[in-house]
C-alpha cells in the first residue's frame, strides 16, 4: 500500500493530453486520405482539355464516357465479390451455429399403452378405448341353402325374368 492514488486532477489533466494527441492523429489520418485520393484521381481521371473544337470536345467525351464505363464495370465487379463473401459469410454463421447448438438428450425407452399414448396426447378427451375386438359386433354366419325345387323347372325361371324384362320395357 507504498503506492499513492493519483489525484483525480492529475487524471484529468493525463486523459486531456491523450486525447488531444488522438485528434492530431485522426487529423494526420484525414489529411493522408484526403492525399491519397487526390493522388488516385489525378491518375485515373486527368483534367480534360477544354480547349480546341466540337470535333475535339466530342472526342474527350467520348474517352470521358469510357472511363466511366470502365469504372462502373469494375465497381459491379466487386459488388458481386462483396456480396459472394457476405453470402459465404452468412453461411459459415450458420454452420458455426449449428455445429456448437442445442445437443440432444439421449432418449430413454418408455413403455406406455396405446390408451395411455391417447390419453397423453388428447387429454381428457380421449374416451376412445384401443381394445378394438371389444367394439366389433357379433355377427353370425348363416348357411344359405339353396331350395330343391328351384333346381327342378329352368322354363319357370325363363317365364319370370321375361316377364320382369316387358315390365321394364314398358315403362
């Protein structure tokens, strides 16, 4: 505990000179790309010759058209370039994601009926019981026995079915 605290206007005064060192560097920095620019636009587009004819002055913007073009070539070029990377970007947040997401338990067996699995998922409304053979109705099987005289007189039965067929007919 040898070790003074500084005094609240010593940290002032220390905080001021940092800071008025920063903004003669960001001041620095502004002035260097100011530079720059000016550099890169005196290369890529010089000042065009106002002096001559029409036909002089048609040719310059000409030239002036196509620098323009080229220019704009370029900057959809790295739109595309950008937005590629962004897109690549988006994606590989993703796979991170789901590569470090939400684990899974382990699922552990349960043993539940089917009328319990109901019960579970309707609720209360479940009246349904699943012992299906407990719903079927009994129904007993009759032996049809075919009468014997049917089998005896074949022109009766011909008599009858023409005698339906005329009933239809008629109407």
């Amino acid at each position: 505990m040898s070790e003074k605290k500084m005094t609240s206007s010593r940290r002032h005064h220390l905080k001021s000179l940092m800071l008025q060192i920063a903004f003669g560097w960001m001041e620095n920095e502004k002035k260097e790309i100011a530079a720059a620019k000016e550099a890169y636009m005196s290369e890529k587009c010089p000042a065009p010759n106002m002096s001559g004819n029409h036909a002089a002055l048609m040719e310059t913007c000409k030239a002036l058209h196509a620098l323009i073009d080229k220019v704009d070539e370029e900057r959809y070029d790295l739109e595309a370039k950008v937005g590629k990377a962004d897109k690549e970007i988006d994606e590989l947040k993703i796979k991170v994601i789901d590569l470090a997401g939400v684990k899974k338990p382990a699922l552990r067996k349960v043993r539940m009926s089917a009328d319990a699995m109901l019960k579970a998922l309707l609720g209360s409304k479940h009246t349904v019981n699943m012992d299906l053979r407990a719903n079927l109705k009994q129904v007993k099987k009759e032996v049809k026995e075919e009468p014997a005289d049917a089998v005896g007189d074949w022109r009766k039965n011909i008599e009858d079915k023409a005698d339906r067929k005329k009933m239809f007919e008629s109407s």
